[in-house]
C-alpha cells in the first residue's frame, strides 16, 4: 500500500499539480487551499528530505541493515534487543526452553545433563549465562526446578507444578503444555496488535487519500466555474 500511495502521489506531484499551477498562474488565479497546502507539502519534501537526505540516509539503512544481517556480533545485538525490547520475544525464548526440556526427558537424558548442554549452546547468550547459574546451583544442591525459577527462566507457579509432577511422563506433559499456553498468549497478544493497528494504518492512508481527492478536485471545481 505505501508503494502504491508513493507512486501515485509522486506521478501526481510531478505532472498533474504543476500543470494545474501553471494554469492557475496563467489565469491570475490562487489554488484552494487545500491544493495549496499539498504542493507546498510536496515541495517541501522534495527540498527538505529527497534532494539531500535522502540518498545518505538510504545508504546508511543499507550499510545498516548488510551489517545487522552479516555479522555475528550484531546478530547477537540484534537478539539481546529483541529478548529485552519484546517481552513476547523472551517468553517465546521460555517456551521454547521447556519444549527442549521436555524432548530430552522423552529421549531418558537427565535433566542436569540437558541444562548443562544449553548451558553451552543455546543461541540466546542470556539464556545462556542464566543456565550457566542454574548448572552451578544444582551441582551446589539446589532442587532443579526452583533454581530455574530463581534465575527466571520459570514462573514460581510453573517451577512448583513441575516439582509436583508424580511421573516424568506428567512432568513432560506439564512442560508441553505451559509452553503452549505461552505461544497461544503470545499469539493471542500479537494478534490483537495487529487488529488494533491495521485499521489506524488504514485511516491514515485514507486521510492522505482524502487530501488528494479533494485538493484534485477543489482544483477542478475551482476552473469549471472560472471557465463558466
């Protein structure tokens, strides 16, 4: 939709409203205000941002966006942005930690073992260093559940219905589940953003649309009746 509303305004600006101008000018007349008010708009857009900083700040978006994408480091920034910016993005890292969890319990690997992996391998480096105080606290004798609620990587109601679980079969059940109901809430939040900002965006490319039409229009209007 932006591309499209760019296209049209900018053929708009660049051979329909000069040529209106020029008529206008021709004829000693004043454009509407509205009209008025768009041409000086466009005008000031094409002195102000497109002849001068424009080009520089899309080459800097470019530089920024290959290095963002390239490198390692700003990999990693741009997930320690994201976990920290997001809180859906650090409650999906959650989720995810459980389904790993509750896999390596199905495949009979023991828990201590499996932080300890993800300790060392897990993509998110916060997570990482978080697992790394849990391995540390359990080899100090601290009960697995609580230690990953104290570092945060549990909820205090999820660590005690984890502790509670009878079999390892319920436990792996109980894990699943509460990282689905996180998704779903994630999900669920998400969606209702985006039912929010979908008719604002619409709106505000409806008011550009209504300026257009009636500066295109009171400009007509404005030589039918000179011309009658």
């Amino acid at each position: 939709l932006a591309v499209a509303f760019t296209l049209i305004i900018t053929m708009l600006m660049t051979f329909i409203f000069p040529t209106f101008v020029a008529i206008f000018r021709e004829f000693e007349l004043h454009l509407p205000s509205a009209s008025r008010s768009l041409v000086d708009t466009s005008q000031m857009f094409a002195r102000g941002v497109v002849s001068r900083d424009l080009p520089l700040f899309l080459l800097i978006i470019v530089i920024a966006a290959s290095l963002i994408w390239v490198l390692r480091p700003f990999r990693r920034l741009r997930r320690w942005m994201g976990s920290r910016l997001m809180r859906s993005t650090a409650h999906l890292q959650r989720s995810q930690l459980l389904r790993l969890l509750a896999l390596a319990t199905d495949a009979g690997r023991p828990l201590s073992s499996s932080l300890s992996t993800l300790a060392h391998f897990h993509f998110d480096r916060s997570t990482r260093l978080k697992l790394l105080v849990v391995r540390n606290d359990i080899e100090q004798g601290a009960e697995v559940w609580q230690a990953l609620a104290q570092s945060r990587l549990l909820l205090p109601s999820e660590a005690k219905s984890l502790a509670e679980a009878s079999t390892p079969r319920l436990r792996t059940w109980i894990m699943r589940r509460v990282a689905q109901q996180q998704e779903e809430a994630i999900h669920y939040r998400r969606a209702t953003v985006a039912m929010v900002a979908h008719p604002l965006v619409v709106l505000a490319f409806g008011a550009i649309a209504a300026w257009v039409a009636v500066a295109s229009f009171s400009v007509l209007i404005s030589l039918i009746a000179v011309l009658a």
